[in-house]
C-alpha cells in the first residue's frame, strides 16, 4: 500500500452536504457577535512606555563620535561625511533594523531615542535608508505625524469564548 493509500483509509469520511451546513451555521453564529479583528487604522493598541519603533535622530545632538554604528548588530547605521560638516554622522537604514534599541542607550548626547512610530510604509526598499540630514527630517515628521493622528487605543484582552477581545484606554 502506498503512503498516500493509506493516509485515505485514515481520513475521517466526512458528509459534504452536513459539512456545508455546518459552515453556514457558524457564519450565522459569529453574524451576531461583535469582530475579534482591530479596527486598523481607526484602533491601536497602546503601546508599552519604552516601545522601539522607528529611531529618531537628532542631529543638532550628534556629536560624530560613531559610538551607534560600532554597536549596531546588523550594521543599519553607517557615518557619513555632510557637505559642509567636519563632523561625520550618522544614517540610517530602517529596513535593517531590528529594534533593538543598543544604539540609543549608547549614544551619549541623547540625540537618538525610540519613538512610537511602528507603521510608516515605504514604497520601496531603497527609500528606507536615509543619510544624517534626511533621517533628522523624517524623524521630526513622523513624531509629529504620530501625535496628531486620532486613533482609539485599545488594550488586547484574550477572551475565553472570542479568542481577543480589545478594551478602551480610559
Ligand atoms: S535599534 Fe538596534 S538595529 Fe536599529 S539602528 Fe539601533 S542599534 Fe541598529
Ligand atoms: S552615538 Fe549619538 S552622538 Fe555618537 S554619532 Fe551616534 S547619534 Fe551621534
């Protein structure tokens, strides 16, 4: 007997018609009970107090020393020379981040930090990685993009009979 013969004399024999019936019974069921999905982008759950998402930089903090992308583990950030700037500094490529956090504790003048910002969408690869000057302007767009958008918060409950059930933060 083959492997595939005898996975079919395994396989429960299941009625398509009592099958088909069950399926529309449990559409019906959940027709009634309120979606177990977030409400994306009108919900967001609310995120931790020290929640990494997109690096901020600022450069009038930057000192040049590099200390960020020595200890970059994939190697996201890299020093520039500025037109202008004897000092280098940094870029960043957001598409290799990890989150990680390292070089923001590292960084001794406080000119990166973590920000909220999880859900900014590029169109392309490429447009993710941003020499000094370009990463201090996005980082100050999308802060302030950030704070002005009106969405619910909500906290993720798991629920015994719905799976997740999102509360309101009061
Ligand atoms: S958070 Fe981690 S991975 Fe991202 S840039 Fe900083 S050190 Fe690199
Ligand atoms: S660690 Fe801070 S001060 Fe040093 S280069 Fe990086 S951002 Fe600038």
């Amino acid at each position: 007997m083959t492997n595939k013969e005898e996975r079919d004399n395994h396989r429960p024999s299941i009625n398509p018609v009592l099958a088909h019936l069950e399926a529309i019974a449990t559409g019906i069921k959940w027709l009634t009970r309120k979606p177990m999905t977030l409400m994306y982008p009108d919900m967001e759950e609310k995120k931790p107090e020290y929640f990494r998402g997109f690096i901020i930089f600022n450069y009038n903090k930057c000192i040049g020393c590099s200390l960020c992308a020595q200890i970059c583990p994939p190697r996201a950030i890299h020093m520039y020379r500025v037109p202008g700037d004897k000092r280098i500094r940094p870029g960043y490529d957001a598409g290799r981040c990890i989150h990680c956090g390292l070089c923001t504790d590292i960084c001794p003048t406080d000119a990166l930090d973590v920000s909220p910002v999880h859900d900014e969408v590029f169109e392309q690869i490429g447009s993710m990685d941003f020499d000094p000057v370009e990463w201090h302007i996005i980082s100050k767009k999308l802060v302030e993009e950030h704070a002005k958008r009106k969405r619910k918060l909500v906290i993720t409950r798991v629920d015994e009979e719905v799976g997740l059930r999102y509360e309101p933060v009061e």
